[in-house]
C-alpha cells in the first residue's frame, strides 16, 4: 500500500501548487485596474482550481482522506512562495517559521 500512495504524492503537489496558483491568479486580477485583466486574472484563476480539484478528487477516489488532506498544508507553501517571487510581498520570519513547521508536518503525514 505504501508504493502505492507514492504514485499519487506528484498528483496531491501539483494539486496543491495549482491551488495555489489559483489564489495567485485572483489576486493580480483583483489588483489590476482594466476590467478585462480582472476577468481574465479571475476565469483563469478558477480554471486552474477546478483543473485542481479534478486532480485532488481522483487521488480522493484511491487512497484514504487522511493521508491525502495532509498534503493540502502544501499550500501554504506554495502561496508564501508565490507571493514573495511574484507579488514582491515581505515575508516575516515568524511565517518563515511557521512554512518550515508545516513542511515538517506535510513530509511526517506523507510517510505514515
């Protein structure tokens, strides 16, 4: 079962990471002042989260919630990192910290 639930940890991180990129996308879309970027920002945006979704209910099909909700605290990740290269958004050391605790969480679930 354990060779198993590793085929599915790139599906759960790409996911994840386009979660992420979602809430990316929405925020330069609210951001932008042409109404068109706002929709186009916005439409993509949720393309990707129900591009997703799709991926996260096929892993949800074929291995257990608990295991595979874990791999949502990826997210966190993700939108820190997106922020921080794309938004130029400071990041505070405390959430720094926080990234690292979650990451140490993410890998000890992903290997039960």
């Amino acid at each position: 079962m354990a060779h198993r639930k590793m085929t599915f940890i790139p599906i759960l991180v790409a996911s994840t990471f386009l979660g992420a990129l979602g809430q990316l996308l929405f925020k330069i879309g609210v951001l932008s002042q042409a109404e068109i970027a706002l929709l186009a920002f916005v439409i993509t945006g949720f393309f990707i989260y129900v591009v997703s979704t799709v991926l996260y209910l096929y892993t949800l099909s074929r291995t257990h919630l608990s295991w595979a909700y874990s791999f949502v605290g990826l997210s966190y990740i993700f939108t820190t990192l997106l922020a921080m290269s794309v938004l130029n958004e400071s990041i505070p050391i405390l959430r720094w910290i926080g990234v690292i605790v979650i990451v140490a969480g993410v890998a000890i679930s992903g290997l039960s």
